[in-house]
C-alpha cells in the first residue's frame, strides 16, 4: 500500500500498473498532473501477515488539488501471488 501510494505521489503510472493485479488492471492509467499527495494514514489491515495470500488495508491519503485540500479514504484488497502483493480493487 506504501508503495503504491509513493507511486502515485511520484507519478509513476508504470509501477502502478505493474502492481495492478491482472484481472482488474485497467489497460491505460492517467494521472492527474495537478494532483498534490499529502500524507497517508492506513486505519487498518486485515491479514496480510507474512504467509497470508490476500490482504485488505483501510487506508486516508490526503492530497491538495489547486487551492483545494481533501482526501481519499478507501478500502482495498490485495493479493499476494509468487511472493509480490498485487493491488485488486476497492472494497
């Protein structure tokens, strides 16, 4: 979840797509250049422990778009698959 969250602060589309699990991955990501990432707060997990396979993170990312500030609160699900944990969809 880190991770995906620096790449979007970094507008790194390519990460962000190759950390995308296959079955919900969107042929093309667009990043809005005007967008400014904050800070991220994760408010839970669940699973997603050394050996579990699926993983589920509540997270807050706050971001400033022009003179407005705000945030994104989501659920997401992730799957780990030959050791690499794959970003699925929000819950």
């Amino acid at each position: 979840m880190r991770s995906r969250y620096s790449a979007f602060a970094l507008g790194l589309r390519r990460y962000l797509l190759e950390t995308w699990h296959e079955t919900t991955r969107p042929k093309e990501l667009e990043l809005d250049a005007q967008m400014r990432w904050l800070g991220l707060v994760i408010l839970a997990t669940r699973a997603g422990g050394a050996t579990a396979t699926r993983g589920v993170v509540e997270f807050e990312a706050h971001y400033s778009l022009g003179q407005d500030r705000d945030s994104q609160r989501e659920v997401s699900s992730f799957v780990r698959e030959d050791g690499a944990w794959f970003y699925v969809d929000a819950l």
